[in-house]
C-alpha cells in the first residue's frame, strides 16, 4: 500500500527514488497483516456468540454508555446480539472488533471504525469494560485497529472524539499519534443528549513518521 513511483521516474534525481523506494519499504512492513495484530496483552477478533455474556455484563454499565456516542443503557443480551450481527456484516468501510486477552481469550471491549460520509475520513471508536481501566489496554487496543485501518482501507485521515469529562480516553488517543482538533457536541445515547467531546485527528503521513521512528509501537 506503500507510494508508487511515477511513470517518468527516469526523470527523477536518484535521491527522491530512493526515499520512495524506502517509504514503499516501510509501509509494507507496517502493513504484513491481514487482520489488526495481536499486541503484547490483546488479540483483536470477531465477537461471537459466546461472548453474549461478557458483553452484556461489561457494557451494562452507564459509566461506559456514557462515555460513548451510540451505546444504549441498559444494555439488554438483545443489544448484544445486535453488536455480534453487525460485526458480522464488516465492510471495507466499517468493522467492529472484540478486544480480547490474549491469555484466556474473555472478551474485555470493542473497538471499530466507520467511514464518513461527509468527508471520506474514517473515525475510530472503543471501549472496556470498567475493571479494565487504567491498564493500558485500551492504548494497545486503539494502535492495532490504526495501524489495521491505515493497510487496509486506504484512508488518508482518521478522527476520534472523546468526552470532555474522559481523560483517560483522550491520553489514549494522544499516545495513538492524535493531535486536537477542536471540541463540539455530540448525541450519547447513553447519557440520554447532547455531550460535549474533544475531537482529534491523525493524518496518514503523521501516522507513517511516527512508525518509523518508534513512537507507536
């Protein structure tokens, strides 16, 4: 997925052609897998049926429906269900993915991404169930579906949106290579209206650079 050289590259200084060359190189290498990579805690899958319960028991908490736009609350094994069928139906432009540990296998959280219709960019969403806050899990979590999203849907731009009253959620953004955008509202239908939430953005080449010298792993 990496830049593909021009068809007058003879034309070209021999130094520009090598640092597409290596640009090419490194991209690939980002980009081996198939399917978001597992990290040093975490394996990101399908969620299944099996994991009604831990769905269920995770996400009927209104400290998660309200940190997040589209989550109902309660949340009913129904609502679960829904979750596990949509996730079913990915396209290119839309996926939800269980979070899992890599050690048992539980499903912990979810993340997903969904395209714009407005303007082409895709925007980033998760979430953990409350007894895995503040484990760093959830930064884990977020820079495989970003580095999965930048291989394999060729978007230029992600955005993300955390609530004003979520610092946690916006560290994780912000280690993930996310830089503020500016703030607006938003509708939680767990919180039941309007939010106020911090939004962010993470432009490709931002995403590539950090890549390179190490600072996401």
């Amino acid at each position: 997925m990496g830049h593909h050289l021009p068809f007058f590259f003879a034309e070209l200084p021999e130094d520009i052609m090598v640092a597409d060359l290596e640009e090419s190189l490194d991209e690939e290498s980002f980009c081996a897998a198939g399917a978001p990579q597992e990290t040093a805690r975490l394996r990101l899958d399908l969620p299944r049926s099996d994991d009604l319960a831990d769905i269920v028991t995770l996400a009927n908490n209104r400290k998660v429906a309200t940190m997040v736009a589209t989550m109902p609350s309660p949340f009913t094994l129904d609502d679960g269900r829904a979750l596990v069928a949509r996730a079913a139906a990915a396209t290119r432009d839309r996926a939800k993915f269980a979070i899992r540990m890599k050690s048992t296998g539980r499903f912990i959280g979810a993340a997903s991404f969904q395209r714009s219709e407005e303007d082409g960019s895709i925007h980033l969403g998760y979430w953990l169930g409350e007894p895995f806050w503040g484990q760093g899990l959830a930064t884990e979590a977020a820079q495989s579906v970003v580095d999965f999203i930048f291989c394999s849907t060729g978007a230029t731009r992600l955005t993300g949106a955390a609530r004003v009253t979520n610092p946690a959620s916006r560290r994780v953004l912000m280690k993930c290579g996310f830089h503020l955008l500016d703030q607006g509202m938003i509708h939680s239908r767990g919180a039941g209206g309007p939010v106020a939430v911090d939004r962010f953005g993470l432009d490709r080449s931002t995403w590539l650079a950090l890549k390179r010298w190490g600072k996401v792993s």
